[in-house]
C-alpha cells in the first residue's frame, strides 16, 4: 500500500464518522485553546513588562553609589523601586564613599558585565535666541555605554568622537525651552484645545545655535540666590554648544528628561567654568577629584543582574537594579501560567483518552476491513500506519482548530483593552500604543500543532500495535 492510498483511506474512515470524530477532537481543542492563549499571555506580560520598566529607564542596567549613597535617587537608569539599599553582606569588604577608577575595572571583570561608565549630572541653563530653558539635566557618559543605554534617536544622530562641545537631548526637554516675554501660559500652549492631545514641541534643537551655563542665573531677570551678593558678580560668559541628536517621544519618559554629553566633554567645560568663576561653587577651592559618585554597568543578560549586584555590592559599594521587579513579575506570570497550564494539561489527557478509545472503538468496528487487508497482503506495518495516522490527524486537527480559536480569542481580547483585566495582569500604556494581553509568535502556532500531533501519535500506538496482531482469519470468521 503506497502513501496516498494509506492517507486516502485515513481520511475516509475518520470523516465517515464526522461526529465521533469531532467529539474527539474537541478535547484536542480545548487543551490546545489552554495552553496557547497561557504561553501567549505570559509573552504579552513580559513584553508589556519591559515596556514599562523602559520607560523608567535601561533595564539591563546596575546602579553603583558609594556605600550608603543613591537610597533615595529616583533618577537613574533603572526601575528604581527595588534593591534601592546597600547591601548588608558580612563578607562585604570595607563600605568605600567613592567609585575610583581602579574600581571600574575590577566592576568589569565581573562575569556578565559588558560595559562600564562613570556617570557625572549637572543642571545647566540653555538658551536659543529668545527661547530659555533654566532647568536642563545634562548626563555625562562615556560613548561606548551610550550605544549600551538604549538611546533611541528620534531626529538627528548618535554623538561620535569627532563631535565637540556637543550633546543629544531628550524630548521633553523641548517643551521647557520657553519665552519669558511672552505671556501666554506655556502649558496650556502645549495641548490642542479640540483634541485635548499634546502638541508636537516647537523648539527645533537640530536647527538651533544655542548657548549653555552651569550658572543659574544667566538669562534671567530674577536672580537666583545661592552665591550671597549676586549682584557683585560678574556675569559668566555662556560657552556655545550643538545639538547632534534628540531622543524619539518613546524613548522612556526618564531618559526623555535628561541631554547627554561625552563626559570628558562635560567634564572639561565644568571645569572651564569653575575656572572663570573662580572655584565659587566650592567656596574658593578648586574642587578635587578623588573618584565618582555614581557609575551604570551593563549586564546585557538579564538573568545575571542579581549576582552581578550581589558582587558589587561584595566590594562595598550600593548596587541596585531591576532584578527584584522581574522577579515579582515572573512569580505573577508564572502562577498564571500554572493555573492555565493545569487546565490545559487535563483537557489534553482527556482528549488522549478520548482518542485512544476512539481507535480502539475503531478496530472492533472495522474487524473485517483489517482482516480483508491482511488477506491480500497488506503488511502489518501499513496497518500499524494507518491507525497511527488517523489518531495523528485527529490531534493535528485539534490543534489547527484549538490555535484558529485562540488566535480569535487574542485578536478579540486585545482590540477590547479591557481596563479591568490590564489592571488585574499589570499591564498598563507605554504611550506608544495600546498594549497587547495576548502575543502570539509563528514559533507558539507550529510548536502547538506539532505538540497535538504528537499527542496523537502516542494516544493511538497501543490501538495501531492492536490492530497489528489481530488476525486475519479470526476477524473475518467473526464477520
């Protein structure tokens, strides 16, 4: 018997009877409807997780303080919510208040450590013609760990070694750049009054010629008390700067709020300016620079966060990073899926149940017909195949069905954005888009349909190995 007779004849003895089949394949359905909408949610969980946790900030990211240092610094490059304490470790060595340099190599031989950066911040008054920004975070980093920091470029490039006295800056620092003529509330100019949604910003960094000063006071007409008598002081001359790059609305709400620079760059004009005033920051005293008081290590592996703290936090250093919040997430996700699992693994032992009796059911109705094949010389391998195909094609069936069903089931659930379920899964809007609860890889669909397949194959190898030592005689005496 060649193969299309054998699958001719398959198919022709399941759908004689159509519902006996269906009944059998429905617990196929069931089970596969399960699992593939488990899996999928869990996908969905952990996508919308790290949308969320992006929009913190980088989650592949350790912070290092000093020991005791960043407790209450929410303005870094992670989630900040867990692990924001120094660790209490007995074989911590002694706790350093500052980050050397001989430090940061060591941090880098730690196994899943790629990339390093000392980080130094300061607030620095921007201004482009009649537009004044007083209040510009400016991040300074090395380039190599900017390409690792996940800064997504919405206008313009990524800074480059050749760039000087330039910086990339984040989108809502657009809407700061304001004029203090004008006497429109700025805020209310942001919003589209029909629509209620934001504007795009007006300010156009790229296009601009703007001038920066680590003074606060510079362009303005109230004076910003913090040296004593402001008004003997000399003004500090405004160093002229240019934008290369601008972060994407949907780079992550923190690292929106930040410009970043090269941090020799940034270092080298502090320094200038220190200089023209006079150390006056730092009472007449040239500042020394004995170490860093903040450093980001890359851990592009996420399971490795936790122990790469863990060794930090061994040299006596404060580390913090997302690991606590991914496992709070896996827990939850987890659980779901073991709810959704066990549902599922059921329906699918019924349903192979189900088909091995089917089969079995089969061979006493169909005694004659495999009598009749032996006698002409059908080999007991092509009658083995013929039961293991049926039961395959009923598990194959179920799945083709189980995974149309759900792929419904999804599209559905996703289009409603239930409020009610998004809150109860943790799943809430990055400001892109509307998440999606249920995700669905081309990997999940062919795995599920092989996976029900195979249930098949295995539920109808005892009927085949039946049927495969009935004998021929007996069956057609009987008949």
């Amino acid at each position: 018997m060649n193969k299309i007779d054998l699958i001719r004849m398959g198919l022709k003895n399941l759908f004689r009877r159509k519902l006996r089949t269906f009944l059998t394949t429905l617990g196929i359905i069931i089970g596969t409807i399960s699992i593939v909408l488990m899996v999928s949610l869990g996908l969905g969980m952990q996508k919308n997780m790290e949308k969320q946790m992006s929009q913190w900030g980088s989650i592949d990211i350790v912070e290092v303080y000093p020991a005791g240092g960043g407790g209450n610094d929410y303005y870094g490059g992670g989630m900040v919510v867990m692990d924001a304490y120094p660790s209490t470790d007995s074989n911590a060595k002694n706790k350093k208040q500052k980050i050397e340099n001989s430090d940061l190599a060591i941090i880098e031989q730690i196994n899943g450590v790629e990339a390093v950066t000392p980080i130094i911040e300061h607030t620095v008054v921007m201004k482009s013609k009649k537009l004044i920004n007083n209040y510009v975070e400016i991040k300074g980093m090395t380039l190599e760990f900017m390409d690792k920091y996940g800064l997504e470029i919405g206008e313009g490039r990524m800074l480059t070694a050749e760039d000087t006295k330039s910086f990339i800056i984040g989108y809502e620092q657009l809407y700061r750049f304001y004029n203090p003529n004008n006497r429109e509330d700025r805020w209310q100019s942001m919003f589209d009054p029909e629509t209620g949604e934001r504007k795009p910003p007006t300010f156009k960094p790229l296009e601009s010629k703007i001038t920066m000063s680590f003074d606060r006071n510079y362009g303005r007409d109230d004076r910003y008390s913090r040296y004593g008598n402001e008004e003997e002081q000399k003004p500090v001359r405004p160093m002229t700067v240019k934008a290369v790059g601008q972060l994407s609305e949907h780079a992550g709400w923190q690292k929106n709020e930040y410009a970043y620079m090269e941090i020799n760059q940034l270092t080298e004009l502090k320094d200038k300016y220190d200089k023209m005033t006079g150390y006056r920051d730092t009472d007449g005293r040239r500042p020394k620079k004995d170490g860093f008081e903040k450093v980001l290590v890359y851990v592009p592996k996420r399971k490795n966060l936790e122990k790469v703290q863990e060794e930090i936090q061994k040299l006596g250093f404060t580390a913090r990073s997302d690991a606590n919040a991914f496992k709070q997430q896996e827990s939850m996700s987890n659980t779901i899926k073991m709810v959704f699992g066990a549902i599922g693994g059921i329906s699918l032992l019924v349903a192979a149940i189900g088909i091995t009796n089917t089969m079995v059911m089969a061979i006493y109705e169909r005694r004659k017909e495999i009598g009749v094949m032996k006698v002409i010389g059908s080999s007991i391998k092509d009658i083995k195949k013929l039961f293991l195909f049926e039961s395959a094609t009923i598990g194959l069936l179920g799945g083709i069905l189980g995974i149309s069903i759900s792929i419904g089931i999804s599209i559905l659930l996703n289009n409603m954005q239930n409020t009610a379920l998004l809150n109860f899964l943790h799943i809430y809007e990055t400001g892109e888009s509307n998440p999606d609860i249920f995700i669905m890889p081309s990997w999940l669909i062919v795995s599920a349909m092989a996976f029900t397949s195979l249930i098949g194959l295995i539920s109808g190898y005892l009927p085949a190995r039946k049927a495969m030592k009935l004998s021929a005689l007996e069956a057609i005496k009987t008949e």
